[in-house]
C-alpha cells in the first residue's frame, strides 16, 4: 500500500517511523530540506521536498498511484488543501487531515466531503477527552476502553510495600475482590506478559485488564481511590487546556489556567467566562503557591516545553496534589520519565497516530481489521479489539485448547450482553468482540492472526 505523509514534525516523523516499519510504501513531503533529509536518512522512504498543497509536489509524490495521503503540517489550511488537491488528482485516494483549530470543528465535520476528507484527526481534543477521562478516575496512570466502554485497561503502579508489592498473580483476584488480569508488566524497562506464577515488586508498571463495572472495586480494594475532583489547575493555556477546561466546566468542575501570554489569557477569558485565567509564568513557585497548588484535586501540566511540565509535576508531587497529568511531546526518553512521579503521562502525538495507523490497518485489510488499537507499555505493545466473524478460527473452542503465538493474550470477550475477563473455559462466537494483547513486533492486521495455525 502507498502512503504519501505530507509534514514532517512530530506526528509526521512518528508516522513514517511507525508505518515504514510496518512494511508499507512511504513518500514523504516537507517544505524544510534539512529536516526531510535527516528523516529520510533514517527510515526507508522517498522523499520530495515541497509545498504539499501544489499539484506539481503532489505529483512528484506519486499521488496519482496512492492509497492515502495523510496530512500533517503545521497549518490546517494547508492540510485541508493538500487533502483537497489529492482528491482531485486521484478520485480513489483516501484522505486523513490534521485539524487543530476550535474554530474549524464544526464546519469539518459537517462538510468533510466538501473538503474531500475520509478522516480528520484533532490530537489536541484528544488529549483533552483522554485527560477528562483520567481525572473521573483518579489512581489510574493510563486508562483504555474496549467494547463500547464494557472493557477497560488501566495502567497502574506498584508501591514498594504496597498492597501488591510481593504478591503473585494467581493471588490478586482475592485480594482485590473482583475478576481483573494483569496482561502486561514494565519493570527495569523490559516489558513482560505474565502468568500466574508471576511475582510483582514495588516499581512495576502493571496494564490490568477489568471489566467497567469492577474498575471501581478495583480501585477501592487496592486504597488507591480518592476523592471527586472539584477543582484543577492547568498549567499552560494551549489548545488542549481550552478543550479540557470546557469539559470541566460543563461538569461543574472548577478550573483555573496558569499562562505567561497575556493575549493568549485575554483570549482565554473570553472564551471561557467561567474559569480563573491568571497571566504569569506556571514555573514560578511562588505563583503556583499563591494561587493554591497545595489544595488542588488535580494538576496538570501542558506548557509547550516537556522539561517545564516535567519540573511543575514534580513540585505538584512534592507538594501532595493527589493526581497529577503532565503532557509530554517526545516520549523518546521513556525509561527516565517512567521512573519519576509524574503521575499520569500524556503525549497528544500517540494518541493522534493510533486512530491514524488504526485506520490504515482497516484500508490494508478490509475484513477483520481491528476496531481500536492502543499503544501501551510505552509503545511496545498493543492493546487490539476485533469483531468475531465467520471468517474467524476456533469459534465455540476453549481458550485453553486455542494455539496463540507466544507472547499474545486474549484478555476480554463481550457479546454485547456479557462481558468477562475471559478464562480457559471461556469461548467466542461471531458478533462477539475479542480484545488481545501482544508484545510481539509484527503488526496483527485480523484477529486469525494471532493464532499459530
């Protein structure tokens, strides 16, 4: 399959590294020679460099012969364009268009074929709906809904001392009073699927798999759920905290936002009448102190540098914030930044290239292609849902007597009216939804591909 990737910044380089590797096609645009010619150094791809949004580029690209043409550039004018432009040149080319804009939501959505447009993609609003998520749920670091919510993955920590420290998997059920199952474990950097016999040790990342009715029972047994969160401070008056700060609102929530540009926080204001915007610089102690940092339910970093929301997480640790959510851009340091008390971590760009590559894995297999996938355990591994068909192996079989390729697990099944956390007696049948697990490289494009026959 051919894929034309029109912008290389961070959703464009993540992209080409992703997508390349998969195996696929890769042309990529850039009006920036230097930065085009450090990617294409890097990955096995062709490069042209640019104006995405001209015919003339496009054509240089192969557009005429491509299945997709994703763009990414910094300007949503030019990715609409450039999405527009491709359409004209081949009918038959799917489209997929970064819009960032508040301004453009509603007009792309209503007219996505006016502007030719298979798929447009806001990883600012995506990020402001996986953070609202996060702080309904505070204790969870990372929290993944499969099966129309009936399914969850939550990512969580284990204390030293804590109530999991020392304890085997076979153990957990009793202890936290409900069915779960831990399909994947990050320690020392290394990220291991478990079974029964495995021990876990203060330190470890551990995704556990529950269904929505016991993610709170969950959370209760383990001491680890807190109070209702009723006030947030965000620090950073980016797109993203407009998105969460309307969430918040409308939830009753009160919300104040740190940001040291003054036009930014008049815009701010009137845009949300009803949050605190306060003009000055989120780094500043004093600030931070002044305007109540130690009695917040929940901060939350979203300045455009990683190290500044790094070091205001880390004083919104120190000073006992019960959630604390940083955004991080580049996840590329993940074993040093999993290590520090950052509560939950957040990277607008991941969340941005899993519905991307999701979709792309849909066109290449039209039958059986995965109906979400997520990143976790730092992006080696996934968490996949397919849809049961007649196509599908093994219907009605036991799990236990169902060959998987090592390293795979078959963590929930739902049939829309029962959902569990499946075990070696546990079946499918066509209609249900099956969500897997793998830490395998290769990419799982239908759900007959995780068996070994």
């Amino acid at each position: 399959m051919k894929i034309v990737i029109a912008g290389d910044g961070k959703v464009g380089a993540t992209l080409t590294r992703e997508l390349s590797a998969a195996g696929y096609d890769i042309t990529l645009i850039d009006a920036n020679k230097n930065v085009l010619e450090n990617t294409a150094e890097r990955y096995d791809i062709m490069a042209v460099h640019g104006n995405c949004a001209t015919m003339d580029v496009l054509e240089q690209a192969g557009v005429r012969k491509a299945d997709l043409v994703i763009a990414a550039t910094s300007a949503d004018e030019i990715n609409m364009l450039c999405c527009l432009t491709a359409h004209g040149m081949n009918k038959n080319v799917h489209t997929i268009a970064r819009i960032r804009n508040p301004e453009y939501a509603k007009q792309i959505n209503k007219m996505r074929e006016n502007f030719a447009l298979s798929l447009s993609v806001n990883p600012e609003k995506q990020a402001a709906l996986e953070i609202d998520h996060l702080l309904k749920f505070p204790g969870f670091l990372k929290r993944d809904s499969f099966a129309k919510g009936r399914i969850e993955i939550v990512k969580l920590r284990v204390d030293k001392d804590g109530k999991l420290d020392e304890m085997s998997l076979g153990e957990l059920n009793a202890v936290v009073g409900c069915n779960v199952l831990v399909c994947c474990v990050v320690r020392n950097n290394e990220v291991i699927v478990p079974d029964g016999n495995f021990v876990l040790k203060g330190g470890d990342r551990i995704f556990v798999t529950a269904s929505s009715d016991n993610i709170v029972v969950l959370l209760k047994n383990l001491n680890i759920i807190s109070h209702k969160v009723r006030r947030v401070l965000i620090c950073g008056g980016s797109r993203i905290s407009f998105y969460l700060a309307e969430r918040l609102i409308r939830n009753r929530v009160a919300v104040q936002i740190i940001e040291k540009d003054y036009n930014k926080c008049v815009q701010l204001a009137e845009k949300l009448p009803e949050a605190s915007i306060i003009y000055g610089d989120a780094s500043n102690q004093e600030l931070l102190e002044s305007e109540g940092i130690r009695d917040c339910d929940a901060l939350v970093t979203m300045t455009g540098l990683d190290e500044q929301n790094i070091i205001i997480s880390l004083y919104g640790n120190e000073c006992k914030v019960p959630q604390v959510i940083t955004k991080i851009a580049h996840l590329e340091q993940n074993a040093i930044i999993d290590n520090l008390p950052l509560g939950s971590v957040i990277s607008p760009k991941e969340l941005c290239c899993n519905v991307i590559e999701r979709y792309v894995r849909a066109m290449y297999n039209q039958t059986g292609a995965a109906i979400s996938v997520h990143s976790i355990a730092e992006g080696r591994a996934e968490a996949m849902e397919f849809r049961v068909d007649d196509h599908t192996k093994y219907k009605n079989v036991p799990l236990k007597d169902i060959p998987l390729k090592k390293n795979i697990l078959i963590v929930g099944v739902s049939d829309g009216v029962k959902t569990e956390i499946p075990n070696g007696s546990s079946t499918y049948n066509v209609g249900a939804t099956v969500v897997v697990v793998s830490g395998r490289p290769e990419v799982l494009y239908q759900l007959n591909d995780i068996f070994v026959k």
